[in-house]
C-alpha cells in the first residue's frame, strides 16, 4: 500500500508567478507536481451554487447535489471527505512511489478557495501574491496579443482577486503568504523561509535547478517557462512598459481603487504608492492611445450588449466595477 501523501495548493491569480514557485519547490524529489491539474475544479465547484459564469445547468447541479448531500450521515462534510479521499489517491497515483508532497497550481481555484481548504484541512497552503498591475499587463502581453483587452478577463482581475483575499482573511492562521517580488530577486533565506513555513523541503541549489523542470501539459504558463531559465528582477518593471498610454493609465488607475486600500493590505501592497508608481511612468515612446481607445468603445460596446441580452445571472463584468469606482 502507498504512503498517504500530503497535497500542497499554491493560490494566486493567473500571471503572477506560481509557475516559478511551482518549478523551484518542485526540483527536490520529496515534491511532486503537475502542470496545472484542475483537478477540484469539477469536484468542488459544485459546491458553490453561485460560482461566477457557472451558469445555469450549475445552479442545477449544485442544487441537485446538495439534495444529495442531504441524504448522506455527515451531509456536505461527508461528500468533502470522499472528494478529498479521491483527490489523494490520484495525487499519489500522479506522483509514484517516492515524494511525500503534491503541489497543486491551478490559479481557478482562487475561486474555490473557501471550499478547498474546508476539505482539505490539514493542506499546506501559500497565498502568492503580484503587483496587481504587473498581472494586468501580462495578461495583456500574453492572452491578448498586446491589445488592451484586460476587461476579457475580469474572472481572474475581480471576482478571483476578490475571492483570494476573502479567502486569505479567512484563513490567514493557517497559511503562508509570499508576494512574488520577495521571491524573484532569488535569495535563498527567503525562498527557504517560504519553504520552512510550508513545511516542505527545499534545497538552495534550486534557486539554478528549477531551469530543468518539465511540466507538461496544456494548461500552464505559456511563456515564463521557456523565457526565464534563471531567477531575475527584470519581470518586476515589464508592466511599466505595457501600461504606456493614457488610456491604459485610467483604466489602471480605476482598477487600483477597485481593489482599494483594504484588499491591497491584504495582499501587502499600499494604495497611495501604487497610484504615486502609476502617475510618476514618463510618456509613452510609442503611443498607440487611439487603439486602446477603439479597444475599450468596443468592449463597453460588447458588455452593454451582453447585459441585455443574457438572462439569468449576469457573468462577471469589469465595467461595472471599474465605473462604479471614484
């Protein structure tokens, strides 16, 4: 019979990192790991009636569910048991016979958060966290071919990024917290304090070995992977680039009241010096405000459409956030 094996969830929004935190923990053989394996999303998100964009055969099957959680003895715990019981086994099954850890990256489970670390109790847990602008320009740069469309992804940007710190309000006592620009720079009493508090194993040579960690599959970082082989700085000021007209400023400057001054102490960041950084980038050598403003028309243009249109819950929608903010 094989050894239980512990699982390891790293939280955070898309591009903001975990795929490097995923590589280094991973290079000592007591870790195993898999690109991104999605794995709860199906087995939990039941659980969570209104998930947004679930949709309404959602509702239906979180409904359904819950009629059949009512009939089992423990209710909702005993189904939380049972999908813990089947994540473990392939977890194990997914690792071999030698490593002790899984580390699980899947940044959707932002939005799963409460419900994974109800059923996974005794799970070790880090809450990565980015520059919230440093994730919309990569977004940006790698999901939408460099047009400013961020507002696609207002899943990730708002109601993940909204879930994340609830969830890590929550459950602060029992997790750990990183941001990434704590971890890039590549000191190792850093990186080996995360891991210490994690209690995972971690080797120094890491910090040069992670460059050799494969992870296949579909889903994953597209780009990082294969543009970074060795641990740098020069990510932390890309965004400054990608945010160069006007246009992208406002936008920036409305998500960053969005989140607030709350939510960004949450994830260790100060309100006022994130504005300040914005206002202080010089002018753009570029330009190109002309497209983003054509870029925004239609995504407004679109948003307006859909509100009238779909029935039902409405899907999370970045306009009104950002034009509900002051």
């Amino acid at each position: 019979m094989s050894a239980p094996i512990a699982p390891v969830f790293v939280l955070s929004l898309p591009r903001a990192g975990s795929t490097l935190v995923q590589r280094v923990l991973s290079v000592h053989p007591d870790v195993a790991t898999a690109s991104e394996p999605w794995l709860l999303m199906p087995l939990l998100s039941p659980l969570q009636p209104r998930l947004p964009q679930g949709g309404r055969w959602h509702e239906q099957v979180a409904g359904a569910l819950a009629d059949f959680a009512g009939e089992l003895p423990a209710g909702r715990d005993g189904y939380r048991a049972a999908m813990r019981e089947a994540a473990l086994r392939l977890y194990r099954e997914a690792a071999g016979p030698g490593p002790r850890f899984f580390l699980d990256k899947t940044p959707p489970y932002a939005l799963l958060a409460d419900e994974l670390l109800a059923t996974f109790p005794d799970a070790r847990v880090l809450f990565l966290w980015r520059h919230p602008l440093a994730v919309v320009a990569s977004i940006v740069e790698t999901f939408c071919g460099g047009r400013w469309r961020p507002d696609d992804y207002a899943l990730s940007l708002f109601s993940g990024l909204d879930a994340l710190v609830g969830a890590h309000r929550r459950h602060a006592g029992r997790a750990v917290a990183v941001q990434f620009e704590q971890l890039v720079g590549g000191d190792p009493a850093t990186w080996r304090a995360t891991a210490d508090a994690l209690g995972v194993p971690f080797d120094a040579a890491a910090l040069d070995g992670f460059a050799d960690v494969r992870l296949d599959g579909r889903f994953g970082d597209p780009t990082g992977v294969h543009a970074y082989r060795a641990l740098s700085q020069a990510p932390l000021a890309k965004w400054r680039a990608t945010v160069d007209s006007p246009v992208r400023r406002a936008w920036c400057r409305r998500y960053l009241r969005w989140i607030g001054r709350e939510r960004l102490a949450a994830m260790g960041y100060e309100l006022d010096g994130l504005l300040r950084e914005l206002d202080g980038l010089g002018a753009s050598p570029r330009g190109g405000a002309a497209r983003d403003a054509a870029d925004v028309a239609r995504s407004l243009a679109r948003d307006a459409l859909k509100a009238q249109v779909l029935r039902g819950p409405r899907p999370p929608s970045a306009w009104r956030c950002l034009l509900a903010t002051r």
